[in-house]
C-alpha cells in the first residue's frame, strides 16, 4: 500500500470520527433538558441517563472495536507486505504471548480476588488482573536488571 493511498485512508477515517463525534454530540445537547439543573424530574433525569448510555455503548463497541479491526487490518497487510522487516518485531510478539500464556496459566486469582470480588468482579477477571499484574512486575524486574547489568554485559561481548 502506497503513502497516498495510505494518507487517503487516515484523512477518511479522522473525518468519519470527527462527523460522528458531532453527531453524538447534537445527540446529547438535544435529550439534555434545559431546567433540569433547577428542578430536575425523574423523566429529565432518566431521559440524560439514556443519552449518554448510547454515547457510551456506541464508543465502547463502535469506534473502539474499529480502531481496532483497523489495526489488526494494517499490521497484517505490514506483515504480508514486509515480512524480512518484521522478523524481529514478530518474534519479540510471539515471546511476550508466550510470556502472557505462562503468567496466565500460573495465576489463580488471588493476588486481587478479594478487593476485585467487593466489586463484582468475576474469577476470570481475578485471574486476568493478577496475571496482569504479576507479567508487569516481571518486565520493570527484567527491565532493571538490564539497565543494572548491561555496562558489564557490552563490555564482555565488545572483549569477544
């Protein structure tokens, strides 16, 4: 895919957001009631409730899932475009999967099961988030132990 192409696509999908975005934004100014920080009724009330509730529904699962959908679309025409190039960064995404799989068959849940159950939260979301936190705590430790070690490891390699 060729820089204009690519550049025609960018322009079309900010104006597509930017047109939604106002259209959202008519949306809500219209179902909000002018008195309704005076007096507000229950009718007012649910009435603003509803507005911002398919505000937030359409962002959370329209746009964001296209965002998305457009970023797995391009990193694989990259890929299949330029595979000699994306040997490294498909390697290191293949190693953090395998990072990710591990933590996540390591964990249980219950690093944050108790503070995420007050909240409602199910199992799978205690052992996601403990699996999340647990990969983290893991990459700033191999992150510091790199940035502690590397002067010594250079200069072994550089002797070689």
């Amino acid at each position: 895919m060729d820089s204009k192409t690519l550049n025609t696509v960018k322009t079309a999908v900010v104006w597509l957001l930017a047109i939604v975005g106002v259209v959202l934004s008519i949306y809500l100014f219209a179902n909000l009631a002018p008195d309704a920080a005076e007096n507000p009724t229950q009718e007012q009330l649910g009435a603003e409730r509803d507005a911002v509730s398919v505000i937030l529904d359409f962002t959370l699962w329209g746009l964001i899932v296209v965002v998305l959908a457009l970023i797995v679309v391009f990193l694989v025409i990259s890929i299949v475009t330029n595979f000699h190039k994306n040997k490294k960064s498909l390697i290191t995404a293949g190693i953090m999967g395998v990072l990710v799989a591990i933590f996540y068959s390591m964990n249980t849940g219950s690093t944050v099961s108790k503070a995420l159950a007050e909240k409602g939260a199910t199992d799978s979301d205690a052992v996601l988030a403990s699996s999340g936190i647990a990969l983290t705590i893991f990459m700033i430790t191999v992150a510091w132990l790199l940035w502690m070690f590397m002067g010594l490891i250079m200069k072994y390699v550089i002797k070689k």
